[in-house]
C-alpha cells in the first residue's frame, strides 16, 4: 500500500512563505486524496506489486482506459506532492552541493540561471501543473514543465524528477491569490537543496 510521506516539519513551519492552513489543505486533503484514489486504482489494476516509477513509466501495458487515467492522475498526484513536501524545509540549504552543483553549472551555467529557468517554466505552465528539475542515470539534468499531474516519468522522457515546483492553485492561492510569481519566488526560500542532491545521487549511476 503507498504512503504518503511524512511530513518532517509543523504545518506553521513555512511561514512565512507558505501558510499553514495552505499545507494542511494541501497535504491532509489534496495528497491524501490522491493517495488513497491512487491505491484504489492499483488494486484495480492488479499492480501491488510494482513501485510507483515503475507504473507511471509503464501506463500504456494498462488496458482499461478508466483504470489507466485514474493510475496517470492519482499516481502521479501521489508522487508529485511525495517529492515536493519532501524538498520543503524551514531550515533549508539554499545552495546545491557536490555532484549536483557540478552539473548544474556545467549544464546552466550557475545556478542562478537555473533558478531563473526554473521560474520561467512554473510561471509558463496554463493552467494546474508542475516545473521540474529531473536527472537521468547518466547524471544528465533536464528542466521542463507539465500539466495536472503529469511529471517526465508519465511523458516517458527518461528521466526522473528531483525537484518539484507546484503550480496548482492549491498550492498557493489562500496567501497568494493569482499572484503565482510571488510565490513560486518564495519557494526557494524553503527548498532544502542537500535533499535535492540526495534525490540526484540516487538516480545517478
């Protein structure tokens, strides 16, 4: 059965930046729904015994159209928010270290204009989606955008998100209103990047 992950701060910890009736809406109704839905849909689907990558990479081999929306939707939901409270700290480091330092600035040319790009894809995004930044086994790094809950792992890019940035309004709008870029600006006061490199050199061979 998938779990979601837990929390490892209050849901006051982010203030300023994000509220805490926004996180406990968020991640006690938001993710828990989709958490819950999503195991519906795997039992459904007979796929207990397959891990959450390895269904969202593998949507296709679902025939029934019903069980195989509702595995894109919710399983993706599940993983998307797993990765993306995960990332949230009130005591974050605000820089990449090691290995992942060095191939953003080999592949941006500083994180700044990482940072930038990132800020452009979230705000870029019509409508309820994401902005990512995602790794490959190589150790290649790939920036891009998707819509609901849609991530690189259900558009079969290759490639694995290691950073999530929500762009649902859910996410945002109790403090912010529709003022996305205030928000997708204060994320990065909160996003603890040595969690980031952790989820890199997972991925990495």
């Amino acid at each position: 059965m998938f779990t979601q992950v837990p929390l490892p701060y209050a849901y006051d910890a982010l203030e300023p930046y994000i509220d805490a009736l926004t996180v406990e809406t968020h991640y006690a109704k938001h993710h828990a729904a989709y958490t819950t839905n999503f195991n519906k849909a795997v039992e459904m689907a007979g796929l207990q015994d397959k891990d959450v990558i390895e269904i969202l990479a593998n949507l296709d081999s679902v025939s029934d159209p019903a069980v195989r929306t509702a595995l894109r939707n919710n399983g993706g939901g599940f993983y998307n928010h797993n990765l993306y409270f995960a990332q949230l700290s009130p005591n974050p480091a605000n820089q990449p270290s090691g290995k992942l330092a060095e191939k953003i600035n080999s592949t941006f040319g500083s994180f700044d204009n990482l940072k930038a790009e990132l800020i452009r894809l979230a705000l870029g995004q019509f409508g309820s989606g994401w902005a990512w930044l995602s790794a490959n086994k190589n150790g290649d790094l790939m920036i891009s955008s998707s819509p609901n809950q849609d991530n690189p792992i259900s558009e079969k890019t290759g490639y694995i998100p290691i950073l999530a940035l929500d762009v649902w309004e859910h996410a945002y709008y109790l403090k912010y209103k529709n003022l996305r870029a205030d928000y997708v600006k204060s994320l990065f006061n909160l996003i603890d990047w040595n969690t980031v490199s952790e989820n890199y050199n997972r991925i990495i061979r």
